[in-house]
C-alpha cells in the first residue's frame, strides 16, 4: 500500500510568488491534514478535511493560504503571495479515523524556502 | 491551552547505553500521546501511541514509554542505542474529548548515537 506522498520535495521562492503545495493521502483515508514546521520552533497543525470538508482550519496562519480537497481524495496548499516567514517544511497526514486515537500517516514532507 | 514539552533538544547516548528521552504535558486531563520519529531525509513515523489502558507501550524498534498521569509524563526509553536510531524524535498529543482531531507537538529531541 502506498503511503501518504507530497510534491514537490523542495521548492525554492522569491518573495511575492505563489507556490501550490499537493498532498496525496492514503487511499481510503477521508481525513487529511497539513502540518508546518518552521526552522527551530515546533510541528504546527494547520488544517483539518474530513472528505472535501474543512473540519478545521483553526490553525491557518492568515489569508494567503489556500487550501482545498477537491473530490476528496488530493489536497494542495497554495500560498499566495509567499513571504519570507512561510519558509518551513509542510508536512501532510492522513488518517481513517475509526476512532479518534487512529494513526496519523504521515508524507516526507515539502520543504519550502523564501527567498 | 494544551501544550508539549520535550525536555533537551539535543541528546546523545553511546551505542549500547540507555536512550531517555522526556515529555511532559499540560492539560488536566489525560489526552491520547503519540511518539513519533524522523529519520534523516524521511517523514515522520509512529514510534507508539497512549491511548487507555495499559500504562507502559511498547512500540517499534526497541522503543517503549510509560504514562504516568500524577507527573503528566510520557517518557520514551530504549534500554540499548543502536547507531540505527540516530534520529529527530517528537512527542504529541491529541485532546480526548472535542471536535478537533490535531495534533499539538513539542519541539522535537535530536538524539545522536556515538560508537
């Protein structure tokens, strides 16, 4: 079974551009999540879907990004326009969630820089 | 607010000695606790999870933690370091009652093994 994948694995930015994150869960999984770690600080969570649906999206930073799951099956983080603070790694989960201390699987991560 | 505590952010052990590696948590009440690990180029993975029952968990590659509520601890042990376990390790928690599925982490345990 694969697992939960994300691209790109880098990404390199100027200031002012936009740039979409993709996140392809575990087949079956209906809930998928984004994580951000930026340098020296701790995982943040960021958002929550349940299928297509924002469960929570308690944790995005302002209105610069953008996500969406459209069918309920991939999810992208666009975030437009990059400043320099959005430099971090992005990580994406998934998880079944048949009860509420089911695994989160997670990706290798997107590592993003701006410059 | 819930929050993670991952006493040392670097750790180093001989192959062979003891790995300790300690969490604590704030809330009152007991939520579900997770170790995760990030090898070197790889995403997170599960190391074992708390979520009722048994206080000691036993959890992959060698790995074990014990709950204890009256300290708020879930510390991660490993009685013999392998050079295999060089890694980034991270404790989380999930909140047992609520809407809200997220994740909340600490800042994560550097842990080197020296020969």
């Amino acid at each position: 079974e694969a697992g939960v994948t994300q691209f790109p694995s880098h990404s390199v930015i100027e200031k002012g551009q936009t740039v979409t994150l993709r996140c392809d869960p575990i087949s079956g999984h209906d809930n998928l999540y984004w994580y951000r770690r930026v340098m020296g600080k701790e995982i943040k969570f960021l958002l929550h879907f349940v299928k297509e649906s924002k469960q929570d999206e308690s944790g995005m930073p302002n209105n610069r990004f953008l996500a969406e799951r459209t069918g309920g099956t991939y999810s992208t983080l666009k975030v437009q326009p990059a400043e320099l603070e959005d430099s971090g790694v992005y990580f994406c989960a998934s998880s079944q969630e048949r009860t509420r201390a089911d695994t989160q699987y997670f990706g290798p991560g997107t590592r993003l820089t701006v410059l | 607010a819930q929050s993670v505590t991952q006493l040392g952010s670097h750790v180093s052990v001989s192959e062979g000695a003891l790995v300790l590696l300690r969490c604590n948590y704030s809330s009152s009440v007991p939520p579900y606790l997770f170790w995760y690990v990030q090898y070197p180029n790889q995403g997170l993975q599960l190391l074992l999870k708390y979520t009722s029952a048994a206080t000691l968990v036993k959890g992959i590659n060698g790995f074990e933690a014990e709950f204890k509520k009256s300290e708020t601890s879930f510390h991660l042990t490993k009685p013999s370091a392998h050079m295999s376990d060089a890694a980034e390790y991270f404790c989380a928690v999930s909140d047992r009652a609520g809407n809200n599925r997220k994740l909340i982490w600490g800042l994560g345990t550097s842990l080197a093994v020296n020969p």
